[in-house]
C-alpha cells in the first residue's frame, strides 16, 4: 500500500491540484514561482515538473469528507487548504533548519533565497486560509485549521529552541512533535468531516485518530532521519544527527541513564562539526540504548491507538479500509 493506491489519492489529480493551481494564481509571479516549486508543479524556471509530495494530508482531508457521506469532492478546500498549510511549514521548516535538499531536489530558499522563501510560505498560508474561508459554512473549519497551525508553530518554536539546550526531556519532545506534526495531521483527518457538517462525534474520533497518526508520522520520520536511505529519503545519511537535532531516538538515548547515551550527549556538546565517523559513531551509540528499538515500538503503539480510535467510529467500509491501509503505511514507509 502506499498512499498512491487509495482511492481519494486519484482525487488529488482530478480535483485538488486543479484548485491549488487556481489558488496559486491569485499570487504576485514571485510567490506563485517559489510557492509552485515548493508544491513541486514546476522547475525554477517555471517548466513543468512532477516532483510532489506523498499527499499524505489531502488524501487524508477527502477521506474525512467522505467519513460523513459526502462526495470527495466536497472535501477539496479542506484538502487544498491542509496540503497548502503543510507546505508553508515545509518553506519555513527548512531555512530555519538550513536544509538543503527536500524531495530529491534543491530546497527553494537555496534556490531562489531566504527571503522569497519566507514569504512564499506566508503566500501559501494566506491562500490555504482563503481556501476555505470561500467554501459555505466554512467557519468552523476555518477555526480548526487555525488552531492547528498555531500548535503547529508551537512545535516548530520548542524544536529551535531545543538546539539551544542540552537538557531536553523526553516528554517535551514528544509534546513538541505531537504539535509540529500531529496537530496538522489530526486537523487533515477531521478538517473534510467539519467541512461538510458531519456531527462532532465523528470529527472528533476523526481527530484523535489524526493525533496518534500525526506522532506515530513523526516517531518514523525521526528514525529515517537517522538510519533512511537517503536514495528514498532525499536527504543525506544522519542528517539530523549532523544537525544535532534532538529528535526523539537522540532524547531517549540521551536522558537513558546507559552510558552509550553519555557518550552522545558528550559528542553533541563538541564545538567543532561532526564527521562522518561521528555521525556513525552518534547512530551506533543510539542504538546501543535501545532508543530506536524504543522508539519503533512506540510508533506502532500510536498506530494501535489510532486503530481503536477508529474502531469506535461508524464509517463506510471503503473508507475504514482506506484510513487503515494509511496507517499500516506511515509506520512502514522508507521516505
């Protein structure tokens, strides 16, 4: 299964992407050449590209529409609008981060600077925003994707400041991930059944399914951080530990009491950047606490509570297939 396979995923192309498109269009040729670079619609030059993401959130926006009833249609605007909201993060995410590659390919701040970078992530949370502002009785939608993003924000905030720390617990840097990635993961599983007026019930089953999902999401991004093959990753070998990022695989080694997770925080705290040996010795110090193993478990545990989540709903067959095929895939996945 990948998310490709599922059926709201050829609603993507049929009917999301056109209206990202057209929203991309109401920008000045600036914003919408670095905004639609990002999306991966085309090159710097504004050639055709086909570079786009997993579509994880929209596919999992029309999902939720469909959740209620509705038509996957119905849920375009709230697939528009959390595929918009997560790039915006994605712009910002990797100039704060200095990242340079993203989905096999130059991240836009390297390509075209800091400052278009910036603002073309502003664009597209504006439009993201208008997306569902435009679409009747959107006012509680539009709510919920605003709340999600300032938690998103949240999280992108405690994981700066972490650089700046070496005492980071491990539940701070859960309830970080659990904000810069599963508030706008939970928001895409519930945003489609708000949309179209589904009962609470169901959106807020929906959203706590989203929430373990979104930790569950960000429990394996972690580790491919570290251990992913970065053919299938797009980014280099250990990346985050040449970063010194506190991830959670580094935090549970760290705060582990073994004296493998010493000698990481020893290496972290060297002033001087970190070779390719210690970038190894760092993934070898790791796993000798247990933490990735710890870690791997935990990702599963979330994907079980989101399942029970599930279980509790009354969906459409197809639909509860779908939800579940997601995720089996996210706890799976190798990028």
């Amino acid at each position: 299964m990948t998310i490709a396979d599922s059926r709201s995923a050829d609603q993507i192309q049929t009917h999301v992407e056109p209206a990202i498109r057209a929203l991309l269009d109401r920008l000045d040729p600036g914003n919408r050449l670095v905004g639609g670079y990002q999306l991966g619609y085309w090159n710097a030059d504004g050639s055709p590209a086909d570079r786009q993401g997993k579509g994880l959130r929209p596919t999992l926006a029309l999902l939720s529409a469909r959740a209620t009833g509705a038509q996957p249609e119905a849920g375009v605007p709230a697939a528009a609008s959390v595929e918009l909201a997560h790039n915006f993060s994605l712009l910002h995410d990797d100039v704060m981060d200095g990242d340079t590659e993203r989905r096999h390919r130059p991240t836009a701040w390297t390509v075209f600077g800091v400052g278009p970078a910036i603002l073309a992530g502003d664009a597209l949370i504006g439009l993201a925003h208008e997306a569902l502002v435009e679409a009747p009785g959107s006012g509680p939608a539009a709510r919920r994707l605003a709340l999600d993003v300032r938690a998103l924000i949240a999280g992108q905030a405690a994981d700066l400041s972490f650089e700046r720390r070496d005492d980071v617990t491990l539940d701070e840097c859960l309830q970080m991930a659990s904000d810069k990635t599963g508030a706008l993961l939970a928001c895409s599983c519930a945003l489609g059944a708000i949309l179209c007026g589904g009962p609470s019930a169901l959106a807020d089953g929906l959203y706590r399914f989203g929430w373990h999902l979104g930790l569950a999401f960000q429990l394996v991004d972690d580790l491919l951080g570290i251990w992913g093959d970065p053919q299938r990753t797009g980014k280099p070998v250990g990346s985050d530990l040449r970063a010194r990022k506190r991830s959670i695989p580094v935090v549970r080694a760290v705060t582990s009491g073994d004296p493998n997770g010493r000698q990481l925080a020893e290496l972290y705290r060297s002033p001087e950047p970190l070779t390719d040996d210690d970038v190894a010795r760092a993934s070898d110090l790791i796993e000798a606490t247990g933490a990735r193993a710890r870690t791997e478990r935990h990702a599963r545990q979330e994907v079980e509570l989101a399942r029970a989540e599930l279980d509790a709903l009354d969906l459409p067959a197809g639909v509860r297939t779908e939800f579940l095929d997601i995720a089996t895939f996210i706890t799976g996945r190798d990028h």
